[in-house]
C-alpha cells in the first residue's frame, strides 16, 4: 500500500526535471542570469545593508564601525558573533529579496515531514518509522531565482523539489523556500550540525512538537531559550492533536504557552509581535490551511530577512553589552583634573619651591639691608648650628625616591579615576595608556625642574634696594663716626663735649634697625608674589608635562570609548517591530495569528 502511494505520489510529482533535461537547466541559467543582470526593485547591492530598510541599515553601518573600533580593544571571540552577523547579512542582501526561506524543525517522530508534505499538498519528504526518517535538508520552492538562497544553505540540487500540483498554483505561496531539516535530536551528530548551521541561515523557523516532546529540555534549552530573540520570525506547531482529546489538547497548548513564556520568547498575542504558536494535526489536516494562510501572510510582507537579520543583531549586541556598557558616568572631570596637578605639584616640590625661594627673597633683603652687627650675630648662629656657611643643605638621598612614588602613586589614582566604571576592555585600556605616559614621568619633571632652575638661587632685587643699602651704610658711619668722636674727647684731640658724639651714636645705632625693619615690612609682599610665582611656573610646567603625557592619552582613551558607546547605542536602538506595525486584510497580523492560534484550539 505505500509502494503505491508513493508511485501516485510520482504521478503527481516530478522529482527530476531539472537534472533530467540539459535543455531546461540551460534555459534555467540563462533566466537566472538575466535576473542577476536586471536587479530586484527593492535590492542594491553595492554597499552593505543597501537593500535593507532604513533603521537596520543604521545598525549594520554601527556594528561594521563598532568592529572596526574595537579590535585593538576587546577580544576577538567577543566580536566573532558581530562579525558573522555581518558576514551573513552582506551574504543575504546579494540573494533575491523577493523569497522567504523558512526551515521545518523538530524532533524525533513529530511529524515534521509529514507537515512538509501537507503543506507542498503532495509527498516531497519521506515518511515512516524508521528513524531518523530526513537525514539531509529538503527544499521545496514555489517560485524561481531561489538557486542562490538553496546554494547558501548547500541543499543538494537533488534534493531541491518545484510542486506541480497543488502548489505552482498558489499564488499565496508564490517567494516561499520551505526546507526540511534532519531531526534536531538525532542521534547521528553529522544531523544535529546540520541543523545548527541551516537555522543560522533561514530567514524563519517553523518548530513542530509533538504532545510527548513539547517540553523536551534539549529544544528549549539548546534552541527555543537562546533563540528567544527572533520571536518574530518563529512558529511554533503543536502537530498531532488528532491523539488527544479536546480538552487535554487545550491543556498541552497552554503549557506549550507557558515553556515559551518562561523560555523567554514573546507570544504574537493581542496584537503584540511576537512568535505564532496554533494546534493542528498534520495527518488529518486539522489546522493546517491557518498554518498555510499565516504562512502566506508572512511571506507576502517580504520582511522577514530584515527581520531575522535585525534579532541576530539584537543577539549580537546583548553579547557585546558587558564590553561597551558602563556602569554611570565614567570619565575624568575638573576635580580630578585638578587633584591630578596638585599631586604632581607635591612631587615636584612646588610649594616648597615656592616657599623656598619666598625665604631667600626676604633673607636677601635682611643681608642687604640688615645692620652689620646682626649679621655677624646671624653668620655665628648658622656656623654653630650647621657647621657650614652653605644655607641651602643637600636633600637626603630618600626624598627622591619619594618623589618618585608620589609621581607613580599620582598616576595610579587618576587613572583609577578614569577608569572606574567603564567595561573591563576599556578600563584596561585607560589603565595602560596612563602606565605608559608614567614611564617616563619622572625623568621628565626632574628635566623640567633643572631647566626652570632654582628660583631661590638668585631672586631679583627691588629698585629701592640701593637706596636702603645706602641708608643702612649711612647710619653704620655714624655710628662709627659719634665712636670715633667720643674716643678722640676721651683723649683729649678735640674739646670735651658727650652730648653730641653720644647722639650721632644714638641715631646710627637706632636708625640701623629702623632701616632694617622697614626694608623687611617692604619686602613682604614682593617676597610672596616672587614666591607664589615660582610655585605656579612649576606647578603649571607640571602639569602640562603631566598632561602631554597621561592626561591626554588617557583622555583619548576615554574618547574612542564614548565613539564606539554611541555606535553601540545605534545598534542596540529601539528598533520599530515590523510585525507590531504590520496590516494585512485591513487588520493587525498580530491579531490574525492569535484568531488562528485559539481557532485552532477551538476547531479541534
């Protein structure tokens, strides 16, 4: 009896005209020649993405330059999924545009080829209990120009089926490649692989279940949880309800609801976009004109590559989320800026410089100015105190490698300070270009120091120094002179007279200090300008080394970085759901598919 089903079947079926007549395959090529010279309407192939539409075009255009940005930045395996996804859609955009290619995947004894003759309206896929019944992909194409897509998924020309009755008629059907897989849960892995690789490719899947497999943990957890994504371009069938009753058929669908739902994959209902799930049973042929009629609708929208492309990228970009998005908002602002100066400025002793040279300025106006009986005093104090004449004594040995570690510990904290928050490949990235730019830091500000020189070497002197010189010598000639006098009356050289020798000495000695303590009022404030200087020349050299060689390397860090977040967010972008704004026959899709889904449940 099933050799003469399927000798009727081959009454009805022509399996071999194209491999048959070397004429039809010449005309064959010649038509697809010439389909290739004269384009689709809604097909540009020189640039990539050019017939998709206008938002995934954007996104393509972000992930190409999201790659190109990134290599140097995170791992390649990382950017393995991008870059296939490009790959595949540079693929896809040079095929026709005017098919749809949806695979029929199941397990085991659902009765997935039985369907797939179903909807061909004739025997295509063998059928029978020998198991596994496909173990190669079968396509079935209602219309022509389908070779290229049929050659991406590599089905073999002899397994490449036209229907000549029931279905080159339907015009609903007219851009649909229909593709038979092996059973997912095969025991042979060559089937399993070549499932994996076919669903990388189609535009859609049709997942058929069965009432004992529907829960199965390998198709949720290897296919239908990681492929919650394209929700939009899947179908999952509850095949051979015609084995259970009405009211545990209702049961088992709802549960069906329930796995997806937890799986993670949207449900096309009320309107929403999302994947269609209905009841049929392929052997009877209950259900299966809605599935046709839902399919039809599906491939007449011409979306769905688009569609699939734009949830692989969705899926591309969920991966790549822990390489591009920050945890607030990281970065470096004028307060760490300004903390990362004033580290440099402690290490290069800028304040000390400052105040240094502030001290020689006064001291310098002291020694000029100051009576010569109070240096005396002050050169006897430094002699006992530090057994040399040399005021400036020689830094220990250990202040500068502690300078060295404020410059190193300065490096660290700004760029812990740019880093913190960012992902892991960028942080990195921020922290070696500021090791980088500290290699060599320390050398550069002890240059920077010797070329400056030491402002406390030799401090300008004030105009009116002169002046104050002039007076101070002024009143330590009277003092000498009304000494003189009063030993020349003690002698008796010249008459006796103790009031004026003794004044003259009074006004020098008085006059001296007075001198002294008015030159160092008049010195303060030049003093601390001259000082204030200092440490801003050194302060602000300091920065800028600091900043050619960290802060602007890091800062360029952290601008590729904002470049490739603002592409990631372009991929990532809410895309439109096409399905949501879909209308077909005057209503929603979304809401046809739901009348099909329950009608379904109800019909039986």
């Amino acid at each position: 009896m099933v050799d003469d089903e399927r000798e009727r079947g081959r009454e009805r079926w022509d399996d071999g005209l194209i491999a048959r007549r070397a004429a039809d395959k010449a005309a064959d090529r010649s038509v697809e020649e010439a389909a290739a010279e004269t384009p689709d309407e809604d097909f540009s192939p020189p640039a990539l993405g050019g017939s998709y539409g206008g938002p995934l075009r954007a996104r393509l255009d972000a992930l190409h330059e999201l790659v190109g940005l990134s290599r140097t930045r995170v791992e390649s395996e990382a950017l393995a999924e991008a870059g296939r996804v490009l790959d595949e859609a540079a693929a896809r955009q040079r095929l026709s545009s005017r098919h749809t290619v949806i695979a029929l995947a199941g397990a085991t004894g659902s009765g997935k080829s039985t369907l797939f003759n179903a909807l061909a309206g004739v025997p295509v896929s063998e059928t029978g209990l020998r198991r596994p019944t496909t173990s190669a992909p079968i396509a079935l194409s209602w219309s022509e120009g389908a070779a290229g897509l049929l050659d991406r998924l590599a089905v073999p020309s002899r397994l490449r089926r036209r229907p000549l009755a029931g279905g080159a008629g339907d015009t609903e059907l007219q851009g649909l490649v229909l593709v038979d897989l092996p059973d997912h849960d095969s025991a042979v892995t060559a089937h399993r692989d070549q499932v994996d690789r076919v669903l990388g490719l189609v535009d859609a899947v049709i997942w058929v279940v069965d009432p004992e497999k529907y829960a199965d943990a390998a198709l949720h957890e290897r296919y239908l949880r990681p492929l919650a994504g394209h929700a939009e371009v899947t179908f999952v069938v509850l095949n051979q309800i015609d084995r259970l009753g009405t009211e545990a058929a209702d049961l088992v669908l709802d549960d069906l609801r329930r796995l997806l739902d937890e799986d993670g994959v949207a449900l096309g209902e009320h309107g929403e976009p999302g994947a269609t799930v209905l009841a049929l049973s392929a052997l009877t042929g209950e259900g299966v004109p809605e599935l046709r009629e839902l399919v039809a609708r599906f491939v007449q929208e011409r979306t769905a590559p688009e569609r699939r492309l734009a949830a692989d990228v969705d899926s591309a970009a969920a991966r790549l989320r822990q390489a591009y998005v920050a945890d607030g908002r990281p970065g470096l602002d004028e307060r760490a800026r300004d903390a990362f100066t004033d580290r440099l400025a402690v290490a290069v002793g800028a304040q000390a410089a400052g105040e240094a040279a502030e001290r020689v300025w006064r001291r310098g106006a002291i020694r000029a100015c100051g009576t010569p009986w109070l240096r005396l005093y002050r050169w006897y104090e430094r002699m006992r105190a530090h057994g040399s004449t040399d005021p400036h004594l020689a830094a220990p040995a250990e202040d500068e490698l502690t300078a060295r570690q404020r410059v190193e510990q300065a490096v660290r904290i700004v760029a812990d300070d740019a880093s913190r928050g960012l992902p892991a490949p960028w942080a990195q990235a921020v922290r070696e270009a500021a090791a980088r730019g500290a290699e060599g830091l320390p050398e550069a500000l002890d240059e920077l120091t010797v070329s400056l020189g030491d402002p406390a070497a030799r401090p300008p002197r004030p105009a009116w120094w002169p002046a104050a010189v002039l007076a101070q010598a002024a009143m330590t000639l009277l003092q000498i002179f009304g000494a003189l006098w009063l030993v020349a009356q003690i002698v008796g050289v010249v008459q006796p007279g103790l009031l004026p020798p003794v004044l003259v000495m009074l006004g020098g000695i008085i006059g001296g200090p007075l001198v002294e303590w008015a030159c160092e009022s008049a010195v303060k404030g030049p003093a601390r300008r001259y000082g204030q200087e200092a440490e801003r020349r050194l302060r602000e050299a300091a920065a800028a080394c600091g900043r050619a060689r960290v802060l602007d390397p890091v800062a360029a860090e952290l601008m590729r970085y904002r470049e490739v977040r603002e592409q990631y967010a372009t991929v990532v972008g809410s895309r439109p759901s096409a399905a949501a704004a879909r209308v077909v026959g005057g209503r929603r899709s979304g809401t046809g598919r739901l009348g099909a889904t329950r009608a379904g449940a109800r019909g039986r």
